[in-house]
C-alpha cells in the first residue's frame, strides 16, 4: 500500500490532464471503403477489434477513422518510434566506430609485450551484412525469425569485420602477441531485453550473437548435410540430421551440454529448401575474444593466448585510460540509416533494441531504462504525443507497449518533414516486393509497390484449447494512392484466435488487402 500511496496522486493528476486531450478529437471521418469493411467483418475477425486512422499526407485531412485513440499492442510498429528517435539523437549518417588498442610495448621484432584489447562501441553489424556498395544486406525472412517458413542467410562474411580488424593490427607491425586478446563490452548494459529474448545485447555483436545451424536434405534415409557459421575452434557441433520423405514436417531439436557444444538433432523433407535454425552465444564476450583471435592468426598475428580461454574482463583498463593507450585498428560501420533499413525491412528484434541502449551510451548512460527515457524526451520534443502511449523497449515485445493509431500516424507526418525522410521511407518494407511484406500482396496486386509500411504481430499460444491467439497485427506507413495522392496510416487489428500458420499469413494478406482498398478508393 506504500507504493499506492506514494504513486497514486501523481497518477490522477496525470490521468486529469491527459483525458480533455483524449476526449478531444477531430470530427468523425467516414468509415473504411468497402472492400476493407469487408475483410474487417470476416467471421475470424469477429471477436477481435480495430483501429485505423488514414490521413491525407499533405494537408493532414482525416479520410478514414475508426477507434483511433484506442491503445493497442504495437509488437514491432514500435520500431517506427526507436528508429525516428535514433535518427534525432545520432542522426541518419552517422558512423560507429570499434577500435583495438595495443596496452603494453611493440619491440623491433613486431612482438608486442603486453595485450590487444577490442573495444565494442554498439556496432550492430560489425561488417557481417555489409555488401560491396556499402548497403547492408537483408533476406526478407531474416535468419532470427527461424520459426518463420524462408528463412535464409545474408550472403556476406559474418566475420567480415573482424579480418579488416585483424588486418589493420598486422599493418601496424603486430606480429605476435605475448599478452592476452581482450574484449570490452562496457559500453552499455550487456543481456537480453527481457527473460524470454533468445539474443543478447552487446556491445560487440558478431552475427547478432547467434551460430546459424543449415540443415539440407539429400535422398530419402540418408543423412542431411548439416553445416554452420561462424566456425570456430571454441565450437563443436555434434550433428546427426536425416532426410526424410517428401513433404514431411521437419524435426529439430538442439541442446547445449556445456559452453562452445552444440547438439543437433532431427529431420529435413527431401526436396525442401535448406533450414535455417539459429542458437545463441552462450557468452557474446568470449565469443567475439576466440573469434579475433581466430581472425587474427588469419591475417598472420600469432596470438600465444588460446582461444578457449574465457574473456578476462578484469584486466580491462579503466574507461579513462584508452586515451593513453595506442589505437592499432579501427573499423569503420556503415551509416545509421543502412542499420534503421535493416531493422525495419526485416523487423530486427535484437538491432532495435541495440538502439536505445547507443543511444544512451552517446549521452554517457549505460541502461535500457536511460535509453528509453532519452527516447521519450526526443519523441516528446519532437512533437510525438508521448503521453497517450507506453512504450518500454525497442522492439515492441513489452507488456505494457501500447499505440494508438492517432500517435502512430502523428510520428509519420512528423517524420514525412523532416530532411532526413527519404532515408526512413527508404527503410520501409514495400508491399508485395520486399521484407516483412514480401508475401503481404501478389504479383497482379494494383497496390504492389505503392505501399511501404511497418508491420507488427504478437502471436500467444491457447494451450487449453490447442489453438493460437493473436494479441495484434499492426501494419502503419505511406501509400501512394491510385489518383497519385500520398496517404498516411495506421491499422491495428487484436484478440482473435487462430487454428494454423496459414491463417498468420492469411492475417498479413488481408493488411495488405486493406491497403490495396485504400489504395484504390482515392
């Protein structure tokens, strides 16, 4: 009762202010064109609720209204706001850099006496999805959505950034070291966002922190190819994999019996694609010290230290001493805006939740509370009505995440006037054509490329019924209508219940049908 008492008066105070501002509203628009009316009142949608607001991008006119100011789960539409604040607080263009300081004396011999130490600096990449034209790759099922069908592999070296940095150490003369190899990951507060995460937060990330496991199938009773990155000699993977019969439901299961072991056991469909599973670092620190190590002895720096041996974070010098220490190797991130392109095309739980904590890190704080403090400060200043909604993560998995769509559509139009815009519409999945939207829209769709939005869903299982239930779909963006009139919009659909993955995807389709409706009515 204590904490009753101590919060509860300056909550009526806050809940007296902020409901003339709730109740206030603009004049009631029409209701959704009847195509979408349609695919609102579907039977499966019957105990569920909407929410939508469709403005007009220019002049701010509201075209279509329904429950606009009712909160509802964001899940990852959460994403536009970490993303927009980030872009405030770092800007579009800006670069991370992670360096690697020498402590200790280099000799003639390019013997250097004392350690190499990696300093993480929020880098979410570190150089694993960068491409030749310095974009950063994405697959539109990203490989930590494993769950999901399609999941695949970027095409670039995860450990690409490593090697330059391993590189730039062999150009400084470094040709053994006699010391140790250090990583710090003191920037910010390292872990996962909340218990259920399977990914860490780190400062240093290497492959968002997870040992892709790809399982291909060969001939019906045979054993199934079953490879894996990044390799490591701090790895072992014990992999007994067959192929089943055609059409078949892959099995899989994977366990860890200590550090740096993995177990993989199961069965692939003949003739399916590869599978793609993912299974987390046990420790991001030690993780990344046997990798550079590893990237060092490639580029021809002999590191007497094993690779096996556990990070030692208590040799780390003090923060303040890196500016008396010799920087031997920098690398080099790609620009904020690839990192906010890949967040939202892909929807990248682990890089939006990075986010906060960069941003914390870039005004001298170290935690996610700080971080998303920092967040609703720079919303607010902004013109986000930060007020009506709660928001406690980067990504969009917090219990208490809650949108309306009157906020959402507020930070579009916010965002839509700012110089920086095309790099976030730039970001934007496309209908019908690319990332979490891909599969939204056909190829004959009218409305196939003319939409770039954000998706969002949070999906619970109903373990007394055996059955799904979805807590929310969310998709919110910018379309370019048929007339050529830009459009902004939010729609927010929540609490129904599934009876298969088909109807999750049918969820998808009917948001981009949604659209196509809108689309096609101005």
């Amino acid at each position: 009762m204590h904490i009753l008492r101590k919060y509860l008066v300056p909550i009526i105070l806050a809940l007296a202010l902020l409901l003339p501002c709730l109740a206030a509203g603009p004049a009631l628009a029409a209701d959704p064109p009847a195509e979408a009316l349609k695919i609102i009142n579907k039977p499966m949608y019957q105990l569920g609720r909407w929410g939508l607001l469709v403005t007009d991008k220019k002049t701010g006119q509201v075209l279509y209204e329904r429950a606009s100011d009712k909160l509802f789960e964001p899940a990852s539409t959460t994403k536009l706001f970490t993303c927009a604040a980030a872009m405030q607080v770092l800007g579009a263009d800006n670069t991370i850099k992670t360096p690697v300081f020498m402590r200790g004396e280099l000799d003639k011999s390019g013997v250097l006496k004392g350690d190499l130490i990696l300093v993480g600096s929020g880098d979410q990449t570190l150089g694993g999805r960068t491409l030749p034209n310095g974009r950063v790759a994405f697959c539109d099922t990203d490989h930590t959505y494993d769950q999901l069908p399609g999941t695949a592999l970027t095409k670039p070296n995860p450990l690409a950034g490593l090697d330059e940095l391993a590189r730039q150490v062999a150009a400084a003369g470094v040709k053994r070291v006699a010391g140790d190899v250090l990583v710090d990951q003191r920037l910010f507060q390292m872990g996962p966002v909340r218990p259920d995460e399977r990914l860490s937060n780190s400062a240093l990330i290497i492959n968002d922190n997870a040992i892709d496991i790809v399982m291909t199938p060969t001939k019906p009773g045979q054993p199934a190819k079953v490879t894996w990155r990044p390799k490591s000699l701090a790895l072992a993977v014990d992999a007994k994999v067959i192929t089943g019969p055609k059409g078949s439901e892959p099995v899989g299961d994977f366990s860890s019996p200590g550090p740096g072991r993995i177990v993989v056991r199961g069965m692939v469909p003949a003739g399916a694609a590869p599978q793609v599973k993912i299974f987390p670092v046990g420790d991001p620190g030690d993780w990344a010290r046997a990798l550079f190590i590893e990237a060092l002895d490639r580029a021809g720096v002999q590191v007497m230290a094993s690779a096996l041996a556990k990070n030692n974070v208590c040799a780390l010098p003090p923060w303040s001493a890196y500016g008396r220490l010799e920087k031997v190797a920098r690398f080099t991130s790609p620009p904020l805006k690839e990192t906010i392109r890949l967040i939202l095309k892909t929807s990248h739980n682990l890089a939006a939740n990075q986010l906060p904590l960069v941003m914390a890190a870039s005004q001298g704080m170290h935690t996610m509370e700080e971080g998303m403090a920092l967040e609703g400060r720079v919303l607010a200043r902004m013109g986000v009505p930060v007020k009506t909604i709660s928001l406690s993560d980067g990504e969009g998995g917090d219990r208490t995440d809650r949108l309306s769509p009157r906020a959402v559509v507020k930070l579009l139009e916010i965002m839509a006037k700012r110089k920086d815009f095309p790099a976030y519409y730039d970001a934007l999945p496309i209908l019908g054509v690319d990332g979490s939207l891909h599969h939204a829209a056909g190829p004959d769709s009218p409305a196939r490329g003319k939409v770039r939005a954000k998706t969002g869903s949070t999906i619970g299982g109903d373990l007394l019924n055996n059955r799904g239930y979805f807590l929310t779909k969310g998709l919110a963006g910018y379309i370019t209508a048929k007339s050529g009139r830009e459009l902004i919009f939010a729609v927010y659909v929540g609490g129904f219940f599934l009876n298969s993955m088909e109807e999750v995807m049918q969820v998808g389709r009917d948001m981009g049908s949604i659209t196509q409706a809108i689309y096609l009515a101005n």
